[in-house]
C-alpha cells in the first residue's frame, strides 16, 4: 500500500541548506558483515535485560508478598500496581525520549536511556517500603520506553533494507532471551536454601545491572544514524561514517561494493515539533496510524496481562509453588524466542502484510481454544504452558512486527517519535488497564474471570490481525526514503 495522500512540500522550519547524498542507498546496499554484528549485539541486547527485568518481577510477586520479605506488599500489587507503573513509566518515557531521540540524535539517547533504566533497577533491589519500590518500577519504565524509540529508530536507519524486517523482529524477539534467563534466575535466587527471603529477589535485580553495564561498553562503539545526520546538518559525518565502513566491508569481504541505486536531496533542518509531526502521521498517513495503534493496542494488552500475571495464575489455579513458577516460565519464553527466529524471514520474502495478519489473527483464535479447554478444566499447569507456548510462537513474531511497522511507514524526520507515540498510546490502553484488569480477574481464583481476560486478549489480537490484512504496508525490501518520503525532500 503507497502513501494515503498525495506528499507534502517541505514544511516550514527546514533548513536553508540543500544537500544531496546517496546515504541511504549506500547503507541498503551493504552485505551482511561483522559491522552489522556489532549493530545488533550493542542495541539489540537491551531487550533481554527488558525481559530479564518484567519476568524477575512476575516470578517473585508471590515470594515479595510472604513474610519476611523484607516489603509490606501484597502480590497483586505487584502484578497489578506495579506492572501498571512500570508500564505508565515507559509510555511516558517513549514520548520524553522520543521527542529528544529525533531532536539530538539517537546516539546520545540511546546511551541516556540505558543510564536511566540501570539507575533505577539498581534502586529497585534496594526497595524498604511499598512505595519506594512503586517509584523505581516507574522510573525504570521511563528509561525502558525511551530505549524503544531510540533503539528501534537506530536499528532501522542501519540496517540493509533486505534484511530489515527480520533483524529488527529477532532483535525484539530477544526479550525473552531475558524472559527465559528472568525464569531461570528467579528458581535459584527464590531458594531459601540458598538466599534468605528478603535478598534473593534483591541479587536477581542486581544481576541485571551487572549484564546492562557490559551492554553500556559494547553501546559505545555504536555509531550515530547517518541518516539522521544528513538531514540535521551533519552532512560530512554521514558520507565519513558510511565511507568507513564501506572500506570496512570491502576488506572482509574481498571484493568492490555495488554501486549505490541513487540519490536524494533534501533541505536540512535543526528539529521538527509536534504540530508537524501530529500532521504527518494524521493527516497525512491516517490508515497507517490505525495499523499502528491496532497493532500495538492488541500485543500490549496480551502481552502485558499475561507476561505480568502468568505465575499468578500457576499458584492460584494449580498450586504451584512461588519458586517453581520459573521452570513454566522459561518454556513460554522460549516458544516467544523461537517464533520470530524461525518466522521472521519469511517477514522480508513472504511480506509483511500476510504475516503480520496471519500471526496475529492465529495466534488470537488459539488463545480462544485455550480459554474454552481452561474453561472446561481440562488444563493442567504443564498443558496450560504448553498451549501458551504455542500461541505466544506467533503472538510474540506478530507483536515484534508491531515495532517493526510503525518504524518503518513514517518520514525519517518523525520516526522515533512515531514510535514512541504508537507505543505509548497502544500500551496506555493494553498495557496499563491490561495488568490491573488481570490482577483483579486472577486474585479472585474465579475460573470463569480467568477465561474473560483471555477471550479479551485473543479479541483484540484478531482484530488487530484484520486491520492489518487490509492496512499493512507492503515495505519489504524496501528502502525507509521509498516506504514514506522524507519530509524535507526537494521535488
């Protein structure tokens, strides 16, 4: 699908200077090369500490809420509370970060956000009172929304459009990398045998300071967008940073690079406001902005009812033990990981507009059978998992592409705070009401509760899936300046 309306001239605010590059035909052209690596390893490797973070929080809810924990706090608070803050916290971080990411380059933010986010995990392990550990839940979503946009922007602007669609799912998809090590590390650090009570839970928050520390040092070598950089008045540092790493990839390879398949000139400019930015996505791409919120509204409230609220549902319909939800945990994670590395090629072959409806739409009508046989009684804690498992191999590719989607289809000058918006706004809908609805629905050990929480999820998933069968941009393999023309261009 092409543009909804006809493209906009350059709007007022550009800057006086013209220049003309072949920046981003040079950058799609490029080879798979240790380069690239270094990209995906540097950005990419925050969403396990995303995943270690929320699955450590979902597992210890039970033990945070025994005696001797060391916090007067119950374990729906933690799941529903808590998740709520934790998710408010990164809608407000994605549209703080957003706004600078597009403004000051998403070099500098991407390195911010992960100072943000390690700070206030750090305090977390520290928490001595119910509130304290309310505000640094918050403040770590803060930093974690800001990751989004600036990550999800960066990736995109330097990575080959031929393989953008499944660098950037397997990338998101990595947060349950983190999710299976969260599930994991919850079983040894809930042990009493090994850590008492009240520090177990202390060390697992810990732990995952340690691991975005290394992350950190890897960042740094990550270089700055040069797309971003020849439209901000950076135009020599762009042609430096691409010319370098050309030479780069020549040597690895051993062999010329094609040449570049042409060129763009655009008017520079310093920043864009919301105005501009509120217009582009609105008034110029309107179908494009009801994909996006559908998407985002369907995954965000799956994903954050039931990421948040599975070991509940273990203790409180089949007994299971606070410290052995993890091992349940891990398999679902794992099935989440596996559905973007196995599908997400066909994202950049198949395309993008019949994998994304089909995931999502599958995914919802298997959530419906498992709620119809949880409803029945005929799950066990290990079925359940196993029915998860499978929904969430195509629920979990289908909400990456969701990232994936709304990073693509608006001009470079909008793109983070395109994220950050549709982010925001679809996980302020999914994500916040989805923990606190589930907590309410789980606490009340009501077989039939249960099941509503899961028919709304699979509703909306479905939902989303047809809106996207008819609204989906067919972008795959194509470049970001072809999906949707910059804003500053020169006709």
């Amino acid at each position: 699908m092409g543009v909804d309306s006809a493209p906009a001239a350059v709007p007022a605010g550009a800057g006086t200077d013209t220049v003309t590059t072949a920046v981003p035909a040079r950058l799609d052209r490029l080879p798979w090369s240790r380069w690239h690596w270094m990209i995906v390893i540097g950005l990419g490797t925050v969403w396990i500490l995303d995943g270690l973070e929320v699955t450590i929080v979902g597992n210890v809810a039970g033990r945070l809420a025994e005696e001797g924990s060391g916090l007067a706090i119950t374990s729906a608070q933690v799941t529903g509370i808590a998740a709520a803050l934790y998710v408010a916290g990164a809608c407000s971080g994605a549209l703080f970060f957003g706004w600078l990411t597009d403004r000051y380059g998403r070099k500098k933010l991407f390195m911010v956000t992960l100072v943000v986010y390690l700070g206030a995990t750090a305090m977390t392990a520290l928490s001595f009172e119910s509130w304290w550990f309310f505000l640094f839940r918050f403040l770590t979503g803060f930093g974690i929304g800001g990751e989004y946009a600036a990550i999800n922007s960066a990736i995109d602007e330097l990575i080959p459009s031929l393989y953008r669609g499944r660098v950037d799912l397997i990338i998101n998809g990595s947060y349950w990398l983190g999710a299976i090590g969260g599930a994991l590390l919850s079983i040894v650090m809930l042990d009493t045998d090994i850590f008492p009570k009240d520090l177990g839970w202390r060390l697992s928050f810990a732990l995952g300071v340690v691991l975005g520390l290394v992350i950190l040092l890897v960042r740094r070598h990550v270089p700055e967008s040069p797309r971003w950089q020849f439209i901000h008045g950076r135009g020599e540092k762009a042609e430096r940073l691409v010319s370098s790493v050309e030479r780069e990839i020549e040597r690895e390879k051993g062999e010329p690079l094609p040449p570049p398949a042409g060129e763009i000139t655009i008017h520079q400019r310093k920043s864009i406001g919301f105005g501009t930015i509120a217009k582009t996505v609105f008034a110029r791409y309107p179908r494009r902005a009801v994909l996006g919120l559908s998407l985002f509204i369907g995954q965000a409230f799956l994903y954050n009812a039931i990421t948040f609220g599975f070991g509940a549902i273990l203790t409180t319909f089949f007994d299971v033990p606070t410290g052995h939800t993890g091992y349940y945990f891990a398999v679902i994670a794992a099935g989440n990981f596996v559905g973007p590395l196995v599908l997400g090629k066909l994202f950049d072959t198949v395309g993008r507009r019949i994998m994304i409806s089909s995931t999502y739409v599958l995914s919802g009508l298997l959530l419906f059978v498992t709620a119809w046989l949880f409803d029945r009684g005929s799950l066990s804690a290990t079925t359940l998992t196993a029915c998860w498992c499978v929904v969430l191999f195509f629920a979990s590719t289908g909400a990456s592409s969701a990232y994936l989607t709304v990073s693509e289809i608006f001009p470079m000058e909008t793109r983070a705070m395109a994220i950050a918006f549709f982010y925001a706004l679809g996980t302020a809908a999914g994500g916040i009401s989805g923990p606190l609805v589930f907590a309410e629905l789980t606490e009340s050990g009501v077989v039939g509760d249960t099941v509503l929480a899961f028919q709304i999820g699979a509703g909306l998933m479905c939902a989303a899936g047809i809106v996207a069968a008819f609204l989906a941009v067919d972008a795959e393999r194509r470049s970001l300046e072809d999906i949707a023309e910059p804003l500053s261009v020169v006709k």
